[in-house]
C-alpha cells in the first residue's frame, strides 16, 4: 500500500544528498580510547587501555556486530539466556574479533600495570 510519500521523497533526494555534503565535518576516521584503574587481589594497582581505531566510515558498522556476534553464538547453539538482565556475560571482545577483521578496524590492549607500581 502507498500513502503517497514515495513519488515527494524521492524527488528530495538529490537535495537531500547535496545538502548532507555540505553539513560534512572532520574525517572518516573515529575511534574510543579506555583507559581503566583498578587494584589486583594482590593490592597492586593495575591500568589496563583499551583502545579502538575504525578507518574509512567503518566506525557505524560497529553497533550491528553485537547483534551479528549473537547470531553467530546462536547458530553455533550457544543461545543467551532468555529474559531482560545485564549482557555484560554475552559477548567479550573476541566475539568481535572476527567481524573487525571484515572491516578496516584495530584494537588493542596495554597492561601498564609495571609502570605504575614501580
């Protein structure tokens, strides 16, 4: 069923397009640097950074790759528990491993830990 939108829409989209080039800011490039304290079982403190770089507008593809790496879990017969609860224990970083490989993306990780304990 149309409700008449199609025909006035599609007709906006060269404008549309055009005007979306002149909003562009910055580059193709993103990326998340964490950095995080803590203090070990032992009473050493630790500091762990994690850090993300997506090359190429490969960044945006990043929020679907959870939903993919579920998929992926399940088709292996690995299905989340069902009901509403935290999904801290759902994915871990590898399970995105193989997805950033598809893609212009790189992580890594730096255990700074020796730094600061002298």
């Amino acid at each position: 069923a149309s409700f008449g939108l199609s025909q006035p829409l599609r007709r906006l989209a060269p404008l549309m397009h055009w005007m979306r080039g002149l909003a562009t800011w910055g580059t193709d490039r993103g990326g998340i640097f964490v950095s995080v304290d803590g203090i070990r079982e032992d009473g050493t403190a630790t500091r762990r950074i994690w850090s993300l770089i997506a090359e190429g507008d490969d960044g945006p593809f990043i929020p679907a790759m959870a939903a993919a790496a579920i998929i992926r879990h399940c088709r292996e017969g690995r299905r989340p528990a069902a009901g509403a609860r935290s999904a801290l224990h759902e994915l871990s970083t590898a399970d995105f491993d193989y997805f950033f490989q598809q893609r212009n993306i790189t992580v890594g990780v730096r255990d700074l830990s020796d730094e600061i304990n002298g």
